[in-house]
C-alpha cells in the first residue's frame, strides 16, 4: 500500500468527565473513500475535528504527507490542503456561488479591485468541472441544499486538497442527489485525494466506501475492507446489536381498524398537488420520496400548519374545514417536525415545559399552572421515554441530540391519541437511540394510534411501515404494501417521475 | 448542594445575577465609605422616588424583550401620556379618576396596536414600534410645544408620599415586580410569552395563539410605560413632550444588564429589577459626589458593558 496522506497514531483527547478518543489510530490512503462509524458520541467528530486542526488532542502524533504536523489552528490545517465539509454548511446565504467559492483569494483586475469577471469566470468553470449546473452567479440561499453542498466541495477543491472529510453530507439530501455526490467523490478519488465518509447510512457506506473504520465509547474497535464486513457485522461492531433487533416486530396480521385520517385529492402550494392517503388505527403508513417531493408539506397540511388550496382532510371521518394547529391537537393529532432546533423544542427552556407546551390546558386551573402537575408529567414522560436528564427543570439545551429528540418525540406521543405525524423521527441520532424510537412508534402504534410517518432513510421506511405511499413531485407515484415494499420499490416510484425533473438546478 | 446553589435553582438565576449583585455590593460600600448620609432613610426614600419611573418603563420593556421583540415606544408613550394628564387635570382637577383609568388604556391600547401590527404585516417591531414612537412624539408636539398643565393638589402624594413610612412609588414598583414576577412564573399566560420568546413559529405550531400573545404584551408594555407617566406627572406636576425622549433607551439598560436576553425567552423580572437598582444606586451616588451627569452617562456605559460582558453566555446561541 501506498504511503498515507494523513496517519494519525496513538490520539488521545479528554474533555472533563470524559475520554473522547482513547488511544486511536487511523490513516488515510491516498485515492481512498475510507468511512469512519460509530453511534453519536462515539468519537467520530472529535476525531476529524483532530485532523482539521480545530481539536489538539491531548496526546498522539500527526503524520500527514509523510511529515509529522501539530497543527495550531484550522486555518494551518486548510492551508495544507485538509478540508472539513461539515454538516451545517459554512457558506453566506445572501452571497453568490462565486463570491462564496473564492471566499478568501478573490481576483483582482486593474488597480487592484476584485474582479467579478474573472471570478465568475474562474468559478463557473470549477462548477463545469464537477458536473453541476450551478450558476456561479446564483445567490446561495436560492439553491436547495443539495447544490448548497456541492458548492462547498467546489469551494474545498479550489484549494487543491489532499483531504477531504465529509461529515454526515447525506443527512440532508436524498436520491440523485446522493447518486451525484457519489460520484464526485470517486471523482476525487481518482484524483488520488484521500477522503473521509462519515454516514449513518450503513448502505451508502456500501455503495461507496474502501475501508471502513469503527469507532466505539472513543475506542477503536478495527478497520477493515469493505469487503470483508456484511450490514450486520457492521451493526454488531458499532453497537454490539444484531439488524433483527434493530426494528421492532409487525402485528401478525394486518390492523383493520377504523380509518382516522383521510386525505383527499388535497392540494397545497406548489409541492402538494392531488394527493390522497389514510391511515387507520394502529397503522403506520410512511411517506417516502426524494426530499423537496412534498413530503413535509403534506404533514404540514395535514396539521393545519399550511394553508389548503383544494382537497379535503378528516380526521375519525369528520372533515376540518380549516384546520391549524391548535384544532389539530385538540383533536388528538402531534406532528414531530424535522427541525428539531427552529420548529421542533425551545432549547432555552426546561424539559417539563417542552414537554407540556402543546398541552397548557392540562395544567391550568384558574388561569394559574399547576407546577406540580407539570412535574409529574415531565418525570412520567423522562422515565417512560428513556430520556436522559437530571431533573424536569433541566434546560433542553443542554441535553443530547438523542435525548433532545426523545423529549420532542415524548411531547408528542402523549397528547397525539388518535394521530401521529412524524416527520424525520430519527434525524441525526445514533443507532442505539433509533432502536429506541422504533419500539416507542410502533407501541404506540399497537395501543391503536395511527401513524404517518416521513422518512429519508429507505431502511426505516422498509423496517417499521406497514405501508409505503411513495411521492414524487407533489404527487403520489404508488402505494405499496406487504411483500412489496422493498427498497428498491420504493426507489422505483420516487425516482419515476424525477427523470425529466430538475434535481441539480435551481428551484 | 450549598445554599447559594439552592437559590440559583429556585429562582432560575444565570450568572449574570450574581454579577449585578457584586456590583450592587460595590456601590452601597462604595456610597457607605464617600458620605455618611448614603444610608440615610432619607437617601433611601429618595432613591427609590427616583427608580420608580424607570423601573414601570424597564418592566414593560422586559415582558417585549422575553417575547424577542423591542419597544422602541416606550419614551414617547411616557411623555405623551404626561402631556394629556397634565393638560386634562388642568382643566378638570375633580376628574382624576377618569384621566388616569383613560391614560393607562390609551397607553396600552397604543401597545396592543404595535404588536398587533408587527404580527400581521410581519414587520420586526423595532420598524413598528420606532413608527410609533415617531407618530406619538409628533402628536403630543404639536398639542403642546412646550412643558404644561398642573396637576390637582394632593396627585402629588404618588410621588412624594408615604405609607407606613415606606415611599408610595417605592410600594407601587415592589408591587408592579412581585405580581409581574408571579405571573411570568406561575400563570399560563406568562409561560405562553416564554413559549413566543423561544420561537413564534415553534409557539404556533404547539397551538399557542400567537398572535393574541404578542398582542397582550406590547399592550402590557404600554401599560407599563403609563403607570410610569403617572408616577412622572405627579413629581414633576407638568405635561412634557419630550420628558420621556431618553427613557427609551434607558429602559432597555436594566433588563440587559439583569441578564435576558435579546433572542428572547429567557431572563426575567428578577433581573431587571436589580439592573434598575444597579442604574438608579450609581446615578444617586454620583449626584451625591457632586459628579456631572455627564460622566453618569460613561460609568452607566462602563456597567452594561461589564455585566454583559462577563456573564455566562452558554447557550445563548
């Protein structure tokens, strides 16, 4: 094997109370997709954060490029030809793709002013060279995120790098979008650019990766070929749990309960065009579908937190003519929104009151709160649901990612008796945490609610639904349920119609 | 757990408190060493006379400011409000309960309508309430150019009397933070402006009626900003127009100081209850060293910046 482009031996990093990395080695060939995984908090981040220089780890040594480095700052890191694409993007919305690309070295023309010209020129062409049709004059809050991201690769190859990390780049995007950024990082793979993967997605790691790293509790637990693993071996290593386990069993036979929500040939906006769907008692019916199909916006509808243009909602077979939200949770109906942080919990706020906030009529008497009750309810849900935290008082904020969803999904469960809407249920949490969810929505599911549940994990969609509505472009492409829901089914009808659609351009 | 633990705990405080204390602390032995009449009953009664104007001001502003807006209206609903007292009283001294039921709905209803309007037309209240602030002071201008008015014999009892043998508007401010107090912490509708605070679309989308919210607390920051007028017409006993120019921007001092925060939804009365001690100690203690107002304005600078400065800013982002 050819020399490394980074080895890392021996990294030690301790926060207090903690040991984040213990003893780690990892190196990087050049020309080589290398994943890194392991369940939140296991290291991963910490351990690139060491490669970019944003992290000096306590001890270990730093090969990179055969010498050894102590690197005092990103910018050193950057400046050698790392690159960290992280998850939350760091480019500026109101500026252009040009403008964001050529951030630091911007070119001059006569008398030393920047040059738009040659900016616009130089960036387009970069643009070409990836394979996106992104104008490099396209202000950047005007793109989906998608192409959001592929400006930040454009903007981390302008650098010439040697590596790239990518940290989680699938969490936001979906179908050709992955299949386009795949193919980009073979691309640079075969540019002999080292690159690191870190995904979730036990398939993408498949698809994509040479060799896979595992990472566990800050320990490294091996690295190996691709090859040589299956999906299970992969799950057993990462959290010592077999896939069977992962999701939780079907009823044995189909539920024929009464049918508590109906959609009908609802339209709303631009992205929900004629869609009709039901669920019944202790169903969970998922809606697939590439992100930016409409999704979202038909559980939004659905809540009342979108206007309806045409098409009818009922809920346990009355109609709401004009729903919202309040109506909406009156009626027994949660909707768990995919961003958790804007539109999902109040972070600066205690776990009893994010937990009752939809439900203050519960706790009020006289117009004054019954702290008391709230506690109760707070500590029933923190037992009930796992969740981790000290006391009901405990600020969200502080919490976990995992443990912050599990509060948001415990607000909902409680008060959602009739329906639940989940959109993205476990985004961004680790698996251990996920296993956890999957058994919680289908015990709920099994105490006759009825489910909706949106997914960009096809895996989830497969493991816990008992039916699939695939969308595609605002509408329903199919329906699929039993035997024939697969992933690759699922794929089928999601990606139907988008052949002549527009994934890559702007919206 | 230690003591001072356990009062962080039950009163929620943030760091931020604690500086304030110290700096509290510092003032009063600082006052203590430079006269020995800093102390004195009668220093006190004056002090408190004094914080009362900013203190209503301060707590109406801090009710906007946890909701995440600004009330930019603030100083010209005060003078506005003094103006139509002053000249009303004037010419009906026998009606003092009806001009003060009449200011203080004027004045909120002038709140409700500020955030009313930056729900429904979406515009940041800052635009909004800076609007107002304009429409207001222009209003009371061109009634009444220059100071006016007088006030009844006796309406001066608010300012300058006794209960007891404790100040009336010191009784009025204790009250105004106690029940405020209660109420962010205890009612519904106090929880719910915390809810806004953290996030208007997050509060709607937990089926908080949102706009009626906000509504209520740009009403009960104008109502704030009237009792403040009462208080302020009954020392001075003149309608001024431009009395309450500063006040605006005076009254957001001690809410930062006391720790909430822009963003809102978190801080409270608490704290800027303390920020109004903190500004009213250090403005009496240097009129009382005959120090110009001047350098007030500079050290009152000097404290925002300290207290925010250091305080704790985890997750404040």
């Amino acid at each position: 094997m050819t020399a490394p482009v980074i080895r890392l031996t021996g990294i030690e990093k301790s926060y207090p109370g903690v040991k984040s990395l213990d003893n780690v080695d990892f190196a990087v060939a050049p020309g080589e997709i290398h994943a890194l995984l392991g369940e939140n908090g296991a290291g991963k981040s910490t351990l690139t954060a060491v490669m970019g220089g944003a992290v000096k780890p306590n001890a270990g040594t730093i090969e990179y490029l055969g010498r050894n480095v102590v690197w005092r700052s990103p910018k050193e890191a950057q400046a050698a030809g790392i690159h960290v694409i992280h998850q939350e993007l760091a480019l500026f919305p109101e500026l252009t793709v040009a403008e964001n690309i050529l951030l630091t070295e911007q070119p001059r023309g006569p008398l030393g002013l920047i040059s738009p010209k040659a900016r616009l020129k130089r960036v387009q062409s970069a643009l070409d060279r990836l394979g996106v049709s992104i104008p490099a004059s396209a202000r950047i809050g005007d793109l989906t995120l998608a192409d959001q991201q592929m400006v930040e690769i454009a903007k981390a190859l302008v650098g010439e790098p040697r590596l790239l990390v990518f940290d989680e780049p699938t969490a936001v995007i979906a179908g050709r979008e992955v299949d386009l950024l795949f193919d980009n990082m073979r691309k640079m793979r075969s540019l002999g650019i080292g690159i690191v993967y870190i995904s979730h997605r036990l398939d993408e790691i498949f698809e994509v990766a040479d060799r896979v790293t595992i990472l566990k509790d800050g320990k490294l637990v091996g690295t190996h070929p691709i090859g040589s693993l299956t999906r299970d071996d992969m799950i057993n290593l990462m959290v010592g749990r077999r896939l069977e386990q992962i999701f939780p069993p079907r009823p044995a036979k189909p539920t024929q309960g009464q049918v508590v929500l109906a959609v009908d040939r609802l339209s709303a906006g631009d992205r929900v065009k004629d869609v009709s769907l039901s669920v019944r008692e202790g169903e969970i019916v998922a809606i697939a579908g590439m992100v930016g199909s409409g999704r979202t916006e038909v559980a939004e509808a659905v809540f009342g937190a979108r206007a309806v243009e045409s098409g009818a909602i009922s809920i346990d077979g009355e109609a709401i003519p004009r729903p919202g939200p309040r109506q909406s949770i009156g009626r027994g109906v949660g909707f768990l929104t995919e961003d958790r942080k804007d539109k999902g919990l109040f972070l600066g706020l205690s776990v009893a009151s994010n937990i009752v906030a939809p439900a203050l009529d519960e706790i009020t008497r006289n117009g004054l709160l019954d702290r008391s009750k709230e506690s109760d309810i707070a500590r029933r849900q923190i037992s009930g649901f796992s969740i981790a935290a000290p006391s009901p008082e405990t600020r969200v904020g502080a919490l976990s990612g995992g443990n912050q969803q599990k509060v948001l999904f415990s607000r909902w469960a409680r008060i959602a008796d009739r329906l639940l809407i989940l959109d993205e249920p476990t985004r961004g949490v680790d698996v251990g945490a996920k296993v956890e969810i999957y058994r919680m929505i289908r015990s709920l599911a099994d105490q006759g609610v009825a489910v909706l549940m949106i997914s960009s994990e096809l895996a989830e969609v497969v493991g816990l639904a008992d039916r699939v509505v695939v969308m595609a472009q605002g509408r329903v492409a199919g329906e699929l349920y039993g035997d024939d829901v697969s992933e690759e089914s699922v794929m089928r009808l999601a990606v139907h119609t988008q052949d002549r659609g527009t994934a890559g351009t702007i919206q | 757990m230690t003591f001072a633990q356990a009062i962080i705990r039950r009163n929620r405080l943030t760091p931020s408190y604690i500086i304030v204390t110290i700096l509290l602390i510092a003032l009063v032995v600082t006052g203590a060493i430079v006269s020995d009449r800093f102390l004195s009953w009668r220093n006190i009664s004056n002090l408190f006379q004094q914080m009362s104007v900013l203190g209503l001001a301060s707590l109406g502003q801090t009710f906007v400011i946890l909701l995440g807006g600004i009330d930019l209206s603030v100083g010209s609903i005060v003078s506005a409000a003094t103006v139509f007292l002053a000249n009303f009283l004037d010419w009906r001294p026998d009606l003092v309960w009806v001009a003060i039921p009449f200011a203080l709905a004027a004045a909120a209803g002038i709140g409700a309508l500020n955030g009313y309007l930056s729900v429904r037309l979406r515009v940041h209240p800052l635009i909004v309430t800076l609007g107002m602030s304009s429409i207001i002071f222009g209003s009371s201008l061109s009634y009444r150019k220059e100071p006016g008015g007088s006030i009844p014999p006796g309406f001066d009892v608010l300012a300058f009397g006794s209960l007891w043998g404790v100040p009336i508007p010191a009784i009025a401010l204790f009250g105004a933070f106690a029940i405020a107090g209660v109420w962010l912490q205890r009612s519904r509708s106090g929880r719910s402006l915390y809810f806004v605070g953290g996030g208007f679309e997050n509060a709607r989308l937990n089926g908080l009626p949102v706009t009626r919210i906000t509504t209520g607390v740009y009403a009960l920051s104008g109502f704030c900003a009237g009792l403040a007028a009462i208080f302020l017409v009954a020392k001075t006993g003149v309608g001024d127009p431009r009395i309450g120019a500063a006040l605006t921007l005076q009254s957001i001092t001690p809410v930062v100081v006391g720790g909430t925060i822009l963003a809102g939804g978190r801080g409270g009365v608490f704290g800027t209850f303390l920020g109004v001690l903190l500004v009213s100690m250090l403005n009496n203690l240097l009129n009382f060293s005959g120090v110009s107002s001047y350098y007030q304005w500079v050290l009152q600078g000097v404290i925002i910046l300290i207290a925010v400065g250091l305080r704790d800013k985890g997750g404040e982002s």
